[in-house]
C-alpha cells in the first residue's frame, strides 16, 4: 500500500542548517574569545606601551623640574627650588606637561609617614585641583616609595584608574627619599584607544569568519550529499521500494567506503539479510503449520469418527447389557422355582422317612410274632393287608419323588442352559470391552478416559463369566447328587415292587405259612435289611436336598450379585456415553473451530509473508528424493545436486515429517517399493496436503509393471521413471516437468 509522502526540509537542509548554526555558535564563541583576546592584548600591548611612554614621560618630567626648580630640597613639609621658595601652587610646569604629553603630573612632598599633594594638574569633582591630599600608606606605591624604588601599576585616583609612574625624589647627595613625582594616563582614554582597535578588529573578523561560513556551508552541502544524503537516499529509496513495491529483501546496499557510512550501509545489508532469513523461516514455518494444521483436522475428523464408532458399541453394549440383566432376573427366577422344587423334595423325603419308620416298625413286629402266626393268623391277615396298603402307599410316595427329582433334574437342565447363555453374555461383554480399548487406543490422548472405563468393564465381564463358571460348577453338582437321587429313587421302588410281591405271595401262600416260617424268618430279616439301606438312602436323599437348598440359596445370592454388577457396569456405560463421550466431542469441536481459526490465521500470515520477495530467483530448485534405498539415494543425490537442491529421506513417513517442519519443494521423486508406507500411501498423504497440491510428482522405481504404471498415471503422477536411469536423461525429465509448472 502507498502512502502519500508530505513534503518537507529535506536532510541535507536540516542537517547544513545544523552544521551552519554550530559553525555561527562557534564563530561567535571565536568572535567573543577573540574580542575578548584582542581587548587583553590591545590592554596589555596599551599598557606596555603606556608605561613605556610613562618612563620616557616621567624622565621628561623629572629633567623639566630639574630646569625649573633646580635640585629641590625638603624644608619642614614644603620642597623648595634652588632658589629658597616653595614650589607649591607653582602649577604651570604640571599644566604645560599635562597638556603637551596629554597625561596627569603631580609632586609630592614628604610630610611624616606619609606623602601631600603640593603641586598637581589633576581636577577633583568639585573643579579644584587636588592638593593637600595623601598618597596613603594602604597605595600600592607606598611601599616602593619607602624603599626609594619606582613604580608602574594602575592606580585609582579621586575615584577614577590610571596608569601610573611613580619616582621616589631623593635628597641632595642622599637616598633620603623626600618627595614624589607623578604621572598618570588615565585608564578611559586607554579604553577608548583600546574599543577603537577592538572595533576594527571585529569586523576584519566578522568578514573573514563570513567569508569562511559562506565557504563551509558550501563544502558541508556538497560533502553531506555526496558523504552522507546520498546513502541515506539510496536506503529510503531501497525501503520505498520494498515497502511500496514487491516487497524485495534480496537488495543490498552498496558499500563505497569503510567509515561510518559504510559501517552503517553494512549494517544495514546485514539487517535486511536477517529481516530475509527471518521471512523465508516464518514462509517456511507456515508452510509446516499450514500442513499439521489439515493433517489435524484429518486427524480429528477421524477421531470423531472413530468417537461416533465408540458411542454406537457402547450403545450396543447396552443392550446385551440390559439382555443380560433380563437373563439374570430369570434365572432369579428359574433359582426361586429350583428352591421351592427342593423345598417340596424336602417334605417329601420326611413323608418317605415317616413311611420308611412306619414299615420298618412293622417288619419288626412281623418278625416278632413270626413264631405265633399260627395262632394269630387272623391279626397277621390284617397286618399282611396293612402292610400291602402301606407298601402301596410308599410305592407311590416313592414314585412320586422320583417324579419331583425328574423335574428338579429337567429344572437344573434349564439352569445350566441359563447359566451357559449368562457365560456366552459375559464373554460378548469382555470382547465388546476389547473392541471398545482398541478404540480407545486409535483415540489417541483423547481416549484414555474411556479406555480406563474399558478396562473397568472388561474387569466386570471377567468376574461375570467367573460367577458363571462356579455358577455352572454348583449346578453340575446339584445335577450329580439329583441323578444319584434318582438312582437310589430306583432301587427304593425296586426293594417296594419286592416286597408287594413277597406280601401277595404271604397272601396267596398263607396256608403255607407254617411250612415258610423259616423262609419268612430269613424274608423278614432281608426286608429289615431293605428297610435299613432305605432310611440311609432317605437320609442320604435329605442330605442332598438339603446341600442343593443350600446351592440355591448361594445361586441366588450369586445371581444378585451378578444383577448389581449388571447395574454398575450399565450406570458405567451410561456415565461414559453422557459423560466422558460429551466431554470429547465437545473437546473434539473445540479444536475444529480452534483448527479453522488457526488455519484462517495463517492464510493471513501467508499473504503478508508473500508480500516480500527473499529469492532471487538464481536459487536452485529444490528436489525431495525418498527412497528406502541408501546407496540409491547417495547416487541420485549425487547426479542431481550439481543442477538442484536435492533433500534426501528414507521412507514416506521421513518425508511427510519434512512437509510437517514447512518444507516446499518443487520436485518430487518417490520411489514406489518401501515398508510400512509404500509410494501409493505417501503420494495419496502427500497430494493431500494443502501446500502441495500442484508440487510435480514423479515415482522412481525399479517397478516395469503396466498396471503400476496406469495407477501412477491416474493418480496424477507427472511421470514414471524406471531404475535405473541416466543423469542426463533424469535432469531433463525434472526440468521439463518443473518448467511446465
């Protein structure tokens, strides 16, 4: 996008009007110290040049003193010419030096300690001259005078400086100091002397220091522009350009010079260098995010299949579930039926045990009496008629719990059927709970929750088929003890068929009756034998009805037990499929939506990235070689990579790990003959990712088969290249293809 430039000074304006103001400050700083040095000197070289002119004055002034007074004397506090008379108030030789040297004269006379004015040009403010004042013993030529030594300094006199010159007047042929003379140029008149120079000097300065400024400003335009504007104008216009035009980060700086400039220019190439490597890795970068990104959404659509696959097993399980609840509760059932049957068995062997007492009683009273039948053979009729109305009676008690043992046998039949149908259930649940941790496992991480669910149900299904089998055990020894019942059911009737036999033959036979008496000692000794073996067998039948009441009593707590884990199992099943299954297709539209807005980031990010130009274009294509074969990957690596950038990978799954980090190539060889992921699996995985849907892509093989050769071509391969090859023939073939792209 283009931005409207607003114009304004350029850099070479600002920074020579920079250069210009420092170079005016420094001028007048120079200008100012200048003034300044030239006021010092102009002082000093006045100075020198006053107290030279002073000592040649003071000479002057000492020889006209001499002409007109003579060698003066000290007489009281006067001085006194040769003459006798008192110099005092004799102005004119002061008057005519001040006025023809142009400077102030004055004598003093020595009066104690201290030095008067007797003879002075110098005019106070009030119009008078200035006699009868002091030196001063705090004056600065005080102690000179003292010593008899001249003196030369400025002086302030009646509130005004001067350059003075002081000599000591010495008494005839002594150094008895007894008076002063004095001259003084006063300090304004010098100053003005010294402003008038200074002012001349200012503008000598103030025109060579213009000349010099117009001379800089001219050579600091030219040196800015070609030294330091030009580069900077060569990077804007390289920044315009990349900003405004086609984003091109393979341009450099040119660097004519080692100083900063070029330190800066280098800099600068080295700056743009990075910007492109850090393009051309985040280019990269989406390509690889781009390319996990689909294969996460394929992944996850798979997922959710496989999530659906798992919802409908469970649901599936839940139904044999509640079939094997329902089975359960009827063989509760069946068991409450069983236990009743026993129940009845139970009374019925203490009627039998009861009838069994009553004959056996009976016999014994036959046996008893078996030597008086004679004389009682009337009581004995009655005993023979009782005994085969009882023998009748047990007869059919007997064979009516024969009867009740046949349908307690066909019961336990039934029983083991149920039994065999709730250990078929289990064993569809443990496998079902198979199919469901297989599952899990494609899951993946999501499905690690149902998996430990899994492994709960597999643990119930174990125990289940578990409860069955010792279920299945109880039952086949209830059927064993029911078929030995049966048994002894058998010879009980046997033994009464033998003795209604023997009664009617006592019936038929009574008249023979004392000729059988030993028989029937022996007959009722056999039977009270019979009688005894049938109260074990009545005892052994109440022992096992008893042990299979106890079975069942166990079978249905059992049963419960196997109806309350039904009940865990199916709460489980319903916490995992409105649960745990919610929570993971919730989790799993998450990350589709999270997926799409990812994907919707990085087409921007793509777009953006595409702006900028980080080739040049005289790169080498890149050709992607995968192969499983180590010494064919080294020679086509070897024949390619003097036109290509040739990357190498041993298997399909290598190669989609390289599209995964970002790679792009521009050519593809595959070969068709791998383990694992064979050419057909990893050109499908490849042609799916978005990025390389128009990448060229050919199958190098050792393959002369046509019917791989018509797959290849329509899957949509570029060409089918058989091993080997040679390099010429090879890189043309490449060339063609990539050139066609």
């Amino acid at each position: 996008m283009k931005h409207k430039e607003e114009k304004g000074l350029g850099l070479n304006v600002k920074l020579s009007g920079i250069s210009t103001i420092f170079i005016i400050l420094a001028i007048a700083v120079f200008l100012f110290n200048g003034v300044r040095a030239i006021r010092t000197s102009s002082l000093e070289a006045t100075t020198i040049m006053g107290n030279e002119k002073l000592n040649s004055d003071i000479i002057h002034f000492e020889n006209e003193i001499t002409r007109e007074f003579g060698h003066l004397r000290l007489l009281g506090n006067d001085l006194i010419d040769v003459n006798g008379v008192s110099i005092r108030s004799r102005y004119e030789l002061v008057d005519t030096l001040s006025s023809e040297l142009g400077i102030v004269a004055t004598i003093f006379v020595r009066e104690g300690d201290d030095y008067r004015r007797i003879n002075t040009s110098i005019i106070d403010a009030n119009g008078s001259r200035a006699v009868d004042t002091f030196l001063g013993t705090g004056s600065a030529a005080y102690p000179n005078m003292n010593a008899g030594e001249e003196y030369s300094g400025i002086a302030i006199i009646l509130g005004h400086e001067y350059l003075t010159k002081y000599r000591p007047i010495f008494a005839e042929n002594s150094r008895n100091v007894i008076g002063i003379m004095f001259i003084g140029k006063e300090i304004t008149s010098i100053e003005m002397i010294i402003a008038q120079n200074v002012q001349d000097q200012i503008i000598l300065m103030s025109i060579i220091a213009g000349v010099i400024l117009f001379l800089f400003i001219i050579i600091n335009i030219l040196s800015l522009s070609i030294i330091l504007i030009k580069p900077i104008r060569s990077a804007t216009n390289m920044l315009r350009e990349i900003s405004e035009g086609e984003g091109d980060l393979t341009r450099q700086l040119t660097i004519a010079s080692k100083d900063e400039i070029g330190i800066l220019a280098r800099y600068f190439n080295n700056t743009f260098g990075n910007i492109k490597d850090l393009v051309g890795i985040i280019k990269y970068k989406v390509n690889a995010l781009t390319n996990t990104s689909f294969e996460l959404s394929i992944n996850m659509e798979k997922t959710s299949e496989a999530i659906d696959q798992i919802t409908y097993n469970m649901e599936s399980m839940k139904d044999l579930v509640d079939q094997q609840e329902h089975k359960a509760v009827e063989a509760d059932k069946a068991v409450e039926s069983i236990k009743g049957s026993i129940d009845n068995l139970n009374r019925l062997i203490a009627d039998q045990s009861e009838s069994v007492e009553t004959s056996s009683s009976a016999i014994e009273e036959m046996t008893a009496n078996i030597h008086s039948v004679t004389q009682t053979l009337i009581t004995n009729n009655k005993n023979v008629d009782a005994l085969m109305e009882a023998s009748e009676n047990g007869k059919s008690g007997l064979l009516a719990v024969a009867d009740k043992i046949q349908e307690i046998a066909k019961s336990s039949e039934g029983l083991l059927q149920i039994n065999a149908v709730m250990e078929s259930i289990a064993s569809q649940t443990n496998l079902l709970s198979m199919n469901a941790a297989i599952e899990a496992a494609h899951a993946g991480e999501s499905g690690r929750g149902f998996a430990v669910v899994a492994a709960e149900i597999r643990k119930l299904a174990e125990s289940s088929e578990k409860q069955s089998k010792t279920t299945a055990d109880m039952l086949k020894k209830i059927k064993t003890l029911i078929d030995s019942i049966t048994k002894s059911s058998d010879d009980v009737l046997s033994r009464f068929e033998a003795i209604d036999t023997g009664v009617k033959t006592v019936s038929q036979h009574e008249h023979n009756i004392r000729n059988a008496m030993e028989e029937q000692e022996v007959g009722g000794k056999q039977i009270l034998e019979s009688i005894g073996r049938l109260k074990e067998i009545t005892e052994s039948v109440k022992n096992g009805s008893n042990d299979m009441a106890e079975s069942g009593n166990n079978l249905i707590e059992q049963t419960h037990e196997f109806i309350k884990i039904s009940d865990q199992v199916l709460e489980s099943m319903n916490e995992v499929v409105n649960g745990a299954m919610v929570e993971i297709k919730t989790a799993i539209h998450h990350v589709d939506e999270m997926s799409a807005e990812n994907n919707k980031n990085f087409s921007e990010l793509k777009n953006e990235t595409e702006k900028f130009k980080v080739t040049t274009g005289s790169e080498k294509k890149k050709v992607l070689v995968v192969d499983d074969d180590n010494t064919h990957l080294t020679a086509t690596k070897g024949m390619l990579e003097g036109e290509y950038e040739v990357i190498t990978s041993k298997s399909g799954h290598d190669a989609l790990m390289l599209f995964f980090q970002g790679l792009t190539p521009d050519f593809i060889l595959l070969d068709l003959i791998m383990p694992n992921m064979d050419g057909w699996d990893t050109y499908g995985r490849i042609k799916a990712l978005s990025d390389l849907h128009t990448v060229p892509v050919a199958f190098f093989t050792s393959s002369d088969d046509p019917k791989d050769l018509a797959r290849a071509q329509q899957m949509g391969a570029v060409d089918f290249i058989n091993k080997p090859t040679k390099k010429s023939e090879l890189i043309e073939r490449i060339k063609k293809h990539i050139k066609e792209q």
